[in-house]
C-alpha cells in the first residue's frame, strides 16, 4: 500500500478571518500538514495521526496557556 504524502484540502481556521497571521492544515493519508498561510512556498511539515491527536488534544485542554 502506496501512503500519500502530498497534502490535500487544505484549510484555514475561520477565527484567522480578520489576520494575517495563520496557518493552514490539510490531509495526508496517515496524518496531517501544517503551512505557514502568508507564505507557502516555504513548504509545510508532518505530523502522524498519533502526533496530530496528541497536538490537538493539548490545544482543547489549554496545556499552551500560560
């Protein structure tokens, strides 16, 4: 089985409608990529699913509050 690894579908947080400061995320078969939105010739990095589900988790339980 042949993983893809260029990503798909990317999308924006509807709360960085009003800035420029932003990223985008979008699919890839075993787990997600991240972009800088202002400039994305710079490329993206990878994260596996697993990664992805522990980085998302951390966010919705304000572990980078400080």
């Amino acid at each position: 089985m042949s993983l893809t690894r260029t990503p798909t579908g990317w999308r924006k947080s509807s709360r960085s409608a009003n800035t420029d400061t932003c990223v985008e995320v979008g699919r890839i078969d075993d787990g997600a990529a991240v972009r800088d939105t202002k400039d994305r010739s710079l490329g993206y990095f990878t994260a596996s699913r697993e990664q992805w589900a522990s980085f998302l988790d951390a966010v919705k339980s304000d572990r980078f509050d400080g």
